[in-house]
C-alpha cells in the first residue's frame, strides 16, 4: 500500500435500536508500517459543528488501537471477546467507560485494507449501546 490513502469510515451508533443513528466520512491520510504494526493517520470530522478530532489506527496481530485528540481525547483498544477501559475526554469533562469488541475483522489485499468492528460501549457495568465501524483504506 502506498503512503497516501483515503480513509472511509462507516459508524452506526445504537445499531438495532430505534435511535440508531449512522455516519459516513471521507478522509485523506498516511499509512505506515513501523515495527510490524500498521499506522493509518489521517483527520476526521466529529458531529455537524465542524470539530475535527486527529486520528491514528494502529493495526496489529493483538487487535487494532484508535486514538482521538482534538475536539475529544480517547484511545479505543478492539480486541476480539475482550473489555478495555476507555477513557473519554470531553471539554465538559473525563468519562470512564470500557469498550466489550463483540467482533474485530482485518482484511487486506494490495492496495486496500478494511476493518470492520463491533462493540459496545459500557459505563458503570451497563452497555450503554451497541455500535458498529467499517474502514476502508485504500490507495490514493
């Protein structure tokens, strides 16, 4: 895969409940391969306001790492039937929350790369919803 990608990403929040709510977004950035972990860096836009949030996903055989900084703080750690803590830095505030992977799937051929997760997001030992991402990497 080339240096320069395009990033697509798919969310579903609350999937399967009738808040369900859905976003796409389309990104340039830069993929990597340092230390036998693949890096994806690129920039996203979070909700309607035009805040943006710095991204970075680390890929690697333990499960795959998202990390925000910007508008919110956080780093997410997927790894398949497992819970991690999470912590979700707002300007309003910190919240604790773990983050149950139900499903973590990787899949790559030259050019293109694509992730597809499932998870919840727990708070106080109750999901708070269920949601879903797919990315798609793909040369520029």
């Amino acid at each position: 895969m080339r240096e320069e990608i395009q990033v697509y990403i798919r969310g579903v929040s609350r999937e399967g409940s009738p808040d369900q709510e859905m976003i796409e977004t389309v990104s340039c950035g830069i993929f990597r391969t340092v230390a036998g972990k693949k890096h994806i860096l690129f920039e996203e836009r979070l909700g309607e306001n035009g805040e943006t949030a710095k991204s970075h996903l680390i890929i690697s055989e333990n499960g795959v790492e998202l990390r925000r900084s910007g508008a919110a703080e956080a780093s997410f750690f997927f790894q398949p039937g497992k819970t991690t803590p999470l912590s979700y830095a707002t300007a309003y505030g910190t919240l604790p929350l773990g983050v149950k992977t139900e499903s973590l799937l990787i899949e790559e051929d030259s050019g293109r790369l694509e992730i597809g997760i499932q998870y919840e997001l727990i708070s106080g030992g109750e999901a708070l919803g269920r949601y879903r991402a797919d990315i798609k990497i793909c040369n520029k």
